[in-house]
C-alpha cells in the first residue's frame, strides 16, 4: 500500500561517530537521489567512548555548530548506533504475520536478548515466511538499550533538533548500497564499516541484511599501536598516522605498526566472515564493500582481499547521487566518500507527515 497523498517529510541524517559527526541531507526527486548538504566536524576523543556519550554537551555543540555551519532548516533529524548497546541477531519464530509478531515480539524476543527486556527497544525484520514448511520463520531481531537511546536523542534535542528515528548503522549502509550499486539476487555481500573506535560487518542477500557483528576495532587501533612503539601522545600519534606531520625517521615504524594493526583487523573480519559461512552451508562472499574513515589506511584494501581471497572494493555513498545542483567539488567528494556511508543511508529515511 502506498500513501502517497501524504507527503513525505525531509530529515537531515547524523551519524555520530566517536572521531566526527557526518551530515547529510538529500533531496528525491523523480530521477533519484540529489545531495543537497553534506558536512563533517571532528570531537576529541573523549567525548564518545565505546559508543557512550561521555560528554553531551561537546556532542550537542558540534552538532548545533555543524546545522549551522551549513545552514540548515529541517528540524526532523535520523541518527543511528552501533557497537555493543546495539544486538542484531537471526532467531526462528514460529510462522505468523507481521502484525502478529509486532504483539508477541516482548515475549518472543526475550529468551534471545541478554539485558531485562524493559531495558532495550526491540525492533524486527522478517527475513523470509515459513519456507521449508516447518512452521518456523527467519527473523532479524534488533534489540537498543534505552538508556543509550535516550542519551543520542537528548543530545539531538539539546541542539534544537526533533529526533524522529535511531537507526542502527548497519542498516543505514544497507540502505547506501541500495541506491547505489545493484541489488545481486542470491550473492552475499559483505559490508566493513570500519570507524575510528567499532568495525561493523554485515551480510546482505538480495538487499537484506542477513548476518551482522561489530567488534570494538578501527582507526584508534593503528594509532594507539604507534602512541605505543613511539611513545608520543595519542594525538602526535593520529597526526602522524593521517600525515599531518611528517617525520622521516619514524616513517618505517609507522609503515610496521599499520601493517601488524591491518593484520590484526583483517583476521577479525575474515573470522566474522567465516562464522556466517559455517552457519550458511554451500554459501560464499562475492565481494566486500570497505567504508568509514579506517578504510583509508594505505594497504588495507589489498590485505584485505589477499587474506580472504574475496574481491574487495571502496563503497562510494555518492555513486549515484546527483551532487551537482549545490556544485559539491568532485575531488572533496571523492575524498569524504569514506566516512559518509552510514550518513548517506540515513538521509533515505523519509517519514509521513503526521
Ligand atoms: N587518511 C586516513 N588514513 C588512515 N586513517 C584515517 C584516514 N582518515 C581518517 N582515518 C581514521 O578514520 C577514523 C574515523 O573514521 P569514521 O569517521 O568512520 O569514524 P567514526 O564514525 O567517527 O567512529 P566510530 O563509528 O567508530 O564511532 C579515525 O580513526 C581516523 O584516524
Ligand atoms: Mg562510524
């Protein structure tokens, strides 16, 4: 059913991060998607740790600086979580409609989510009906602690934004492969989202996510491991890492140190990978689609797909997304592409005007 008397109200997407909050608001039109804003402001480390918002009023700061910064008018605002506050799991349920999951899911959920169950909102996808005649569905059950709900919408209205949905991320990148790359009917795909502080892998099939994990791994890792071998601060260490600051003496540690955190990174996705194959018997991974800002690290590309023998490519958030109309520099694009993936799916959200 479509209702589309009623019009679709516009969100401007955040995706909150531990290193930068990313903006993004898009516009669709009859030809698809168009870019109309898109911004990004750094926090220091300790304003979010472990997906918890230490300090909520940098976090509301930056993002009342970034709306203004780029002078934006919608209020309705979409944000997502990752990390351990979020469980992303694949249970079997009895076979019955949505509706009648919708009214069973407390009860049905609860033996699956370890937290009380007044703790966590509790959210579901049926992935597929009663195929094999048994009577048992397939269902993506999400279950998000409240408290770290509560914490990313106070922060969001704090800044004078209405909070309309918390996403998780790994379904806003479902929803940025979508409107870019085509749907492959019957191939896994997996997409490694890997931020400064949490790796998010996910499995799609057909366009629907069908395996995620996040492990507590990413950018920081490579700059900790040379904060360690050089003994300098963690932000000597970022600078060096990101070649703000060159210094040629070092040059071969920083090479060493990149190498082993790659290594390390790239055995957790492949052991991910491997944990879905053992539970999907005869299937296989046709590809890896990399994002977020840990992405960008020379060399992880191709280690990547040595390791795993799996072709391993750069997701582009603004593949197909027109960004002409605001004259967006192509090379600034190209260059942000990483860390906009969770951004971009999030702006896709649209919602009926009450
Ligand atoms: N050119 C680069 N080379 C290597 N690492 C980079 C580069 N640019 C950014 N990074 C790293 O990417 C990370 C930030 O990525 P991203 O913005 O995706 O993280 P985040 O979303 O803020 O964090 P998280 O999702 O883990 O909370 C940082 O660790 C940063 O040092
Ligand atoms: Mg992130």
């Amino acid at each position: 059913m479509s209702l589309s008397f009623l019009r679709k109200r516009e969100a401007v997407a955040f995706d909150i991060g531990s290193n930068s909050i990313k903006l993004v608001q898009m516009n669709q039109t009859k030809k698809g998607w168009e870019l109309m804003k898109m911004g990004m402001a750094e926090l220091p480390p300790e304003a979010i740790v472990d997906g918890s918002i230490i300090d909520s009023m940098t976090v509301t700061n930056t993002l009342r600086d970034l709306v203004k910064e780029h002078g934006v008018k919608v209020k309705d605002a979409v944000s997502s979580l990752t990390g351990h506050s979020v469980i992303i799991k694949k249970v079997s349920f009895p076979a019955m409609t949505e509706d009648e999951l919708a009214d069973s899911i407390q009860w049905e959920a609860e033996q699956y989510i370890p937290f009380p169950i007044s703790d966590v909102n509790i959210d579901f996808q049926i992935l597929g009906a009663d195929t094999d005649g048994r009577g048992q569905m397939d269902v993506m059950l999400v279950a998000v602690k409240k408290d770290v709900i509560n914490d990313y919408t106070n922060v969001i209205k704090e800044a004078g934004l209405n909070p309309v949905v918390i996403d998780v991320d790994s379904f806003a990148l479902e929803n940025m492969m979508e409107i870019n790359y085509p749907v492959t009917p019957g191939e896994n795909i997996a997409m490694v989202n890997i931020g400064a502080s949490i790796t998010s892998i996910s499995v799609v099939m057909g366009g629907l996510t069908i395996f995620t994990r996040s492990i507590p791994m990413g950018g920081n890792q490579f700059t900790e491991e040379l904060q360690r071998q050089l003994n300098v601060s963690f932000k000597d260490a970022e600078d060096m890492k990101l070649h703000r600051k060159e210094s040629d003496s070092d040059a071969e540690q920083l090479a060493s140190s990149i190498d082993s955190v790659s290594t390390n990174l790239t055995f957790e996705v492949k052991r991910s990978l491997d944990f879905f194959l053992g539970g999907a018997q005869g299937s296989y991974v046709s590809k890896i689609y990399l994002s977020g800002g840990g992405s960008k690290v020379t060399g992880l590309q191709n280690l990547m797909q040595e390791k795993t023998s799996i072709p391993v490519e750069l997701a582009n958030p603004f593949k197909g997304i027109d960004a002409s109309s605001r004259h967006f520099d192509k090379d600034r694009l190209k260059e942000a592409a990483p860390f906009f993936g969770v951004a971009v799916g999030l702006a896709t959200r649209r919602f009926a005007d009450r």
